[in-house]
C-alpha cells in the first residue's frame, strides 16, 4: 500500500480550470473535500500571485487555506488569513540575466511580457507589462482575465534599469516561430534559465533555480510532509518537474502528445481528461480512497 496522501499540490489552467477560468462543481468539492478531510492543498502554477488566489476568493474557506507557488515556483506562499501572505521562497531574475535575455528577445524580434511583483505588509500586487498589443496578448487576457500593462517603451525601462526583479519573463512568439525560437534561446543560454513551453506561442523564462519540483519541495517542508506523501497533479510541460518528484504524479489526459510522452519516462501516471472531470476522478481515487 502506497503513503497516506497529506499535501495535494495542483496546477490551475487546463487542470482544474477552464479556459474561461471556471471551475467545474466536481473540482471544487474535490477540493473543499481534501481540506475537510486534514489534507494540505497547494496551488502551483505559471499565473501570477494574484490570479493564482483570484479563481478560490469567492468560495467560502479556500483564500485561508490554500498555499500558492506562482511564477511556476519562482514565489512561495502561504495564507496568514483570508488576505494576507507569507513569503516562504524567492527567486527572481538578476540584473544581469535580466539584461541578457532582453537583448536576445529583442535580437529575435518578439514581443515579450515583464512579469512585476511587489509585496507590502503581507499584501501582493502584480504588473504584467508587454511592449505591443498582439492576438497572443489578447488570447492571454481573456485566458487568465487579466488586463495587461502596455507601455511601448518597455524595452527601454527595462535596459535603462527603472525595471527589476521579475520573478519571470514571457516571450511572445506568434506565426509557428514559437520551437525554433525555444531550440535557440536553449542552444544560446544552455542550464542557466528554467525555460518552459506554454500553450502554442510562449515561452516562459525564470532563473536556474526555479521550477514547481523546488517549489514543492517548499511546501512540503511547510506543511511538514515527506514528498511520498505528496500528489501532484498537472496539464503542462512545465508541471513535469513536480510531477516527477511527487510520490503520486497525475498528468491530465488533455496534455499535448510530447508532454504524455515525457511523462510516461519518468513513470508519471496518464490520468483523464479535464472534461472527463480528471482532476476530482485522480484526487479521490489516490487521495481520499473512493
């Protein structure tokens, strides 16, 4: 018989989000489930710290009681109250390494999206900025319901350095530019960066020691569980890290064909789709035994 299950650890977009950022009644009893039943929940997701927290806000017990790694684990968190935040872990981008992926951004001729984010008194507020309005920036917006920042001279603040610290930065890459451009930002950068694949036309950039396997880690050390007694659960290429390093690691039937073919290497099981219900469907049958 495997470990008890202690900390459920899961991604949100295409998991147990929609795409028009919905919940389905199932996921959200699974997961009002997990909580009553002593179960340590986390949220673990590329979105930002304040739209990791938005989808559970309106619903009664979850903001106080669900961790966060946003960034793809870049930030840490954990509730102090239905409002306030801990910061548990930190990794943000250099000056330096800032500096050169804009120059091999703007060598490339992309868009790109600076990833801000502040913390005051236990309260965050995140700034995603983008130097041009694009389908990719639109597509994003009503993905995840945020409202980007344009400012046509982001390329400037940023070399100029009145921008710093971002937890993460996007490239914007439209028109099937989208492998290529992924295959030469690794050849050009080798291991110095956590790049991850996103959807058809992004690509997400953090520093080496960013991935949501360290982030998980984090958090199982916070809730003060061995990582067998962890399940993650993920639709993404940048889930697989978390996916390998928990004791149970679910990959969503709806990932794309490369992601279920790297999944299966590193022994992570291949679950249903999100409109099969895959998440509540893994969630009870590894972690509440029905």
């Amino acid at each position: 018989m495997g470990c008890v299950i202690r900390l459920v650890a899961f991604d949100l977009d295409g998991t147990v989000l929609s795409r028009q950022n919905e919940f389905s009644d199932s996921s959200v009893n699974a997961i009002r489930d997990l909580i009553s039943a002593g179960v340590n929940v986390a949220s673990v997701s590329g979105r930002n710290v304040q739209k990791s927290r938005q989808p559970f806000a309106a619903i009664d017990g979850f903001p106080e009681r669900i961790h966060i790694g946003s960034y793809n684990g870049a930030l840490v968190l954990t509730p102090e109250g239905p409002e306030k935040l801990r910061l548990i872990s930190d990794s943000r981008l250099t000056d330096e390494q800032v500096a050169e992926l804009v120059a091999f951004i703007e060598e490339m001729r992309v868009d790109f999206i600076f990833c801000n984010s502040e913390m005051s008194n236990g309260i965050v507020t995140d700034t995603y900025m983008v130097n041009r309005e694009s389908e990719s920036t639109r597509d994003l917006e009503r993905q995840v319901s945020i409202k980007l920042a344009l400012d046509e001279d982001l390329f400037g603040k940023v070399k100029s350095g009145e921008l710093k610290d971002p937890p993460k930065l996007v490239m914007l890459v439209a028109g099937g530019r989208r492998d290529a451009i992924l295959e030469a930002l690794r050849n050009r950068m080798g291991d110095r960066y956590y790049i991850a694949r996103v959807e058809t036309d992004r690509i997400e950039i953090m520093d080496s020691k960013v991935n949501k396997a360290e982030a998980l880690g984090r958090l199982a050390d916070l809730c003060g569980v061995s990582i067998d007694e962890v399940m993650a659960i993920g639709d993404g290429d940048n889930d697989l890290p978390m996916l390998g390093a928990a004791g149970t690691g679910v990959l969503m039937g709806n990932a794309d064909e490369e992601t279920r073919k790297t999944a299966t290497t590193l022994g992570v099981e291949i679950g249903k789709r999100f409109d099969e219900e895959g998440f509540s469907e893994a969630v009870r049958r590894h972690a509440l035994g029905r």
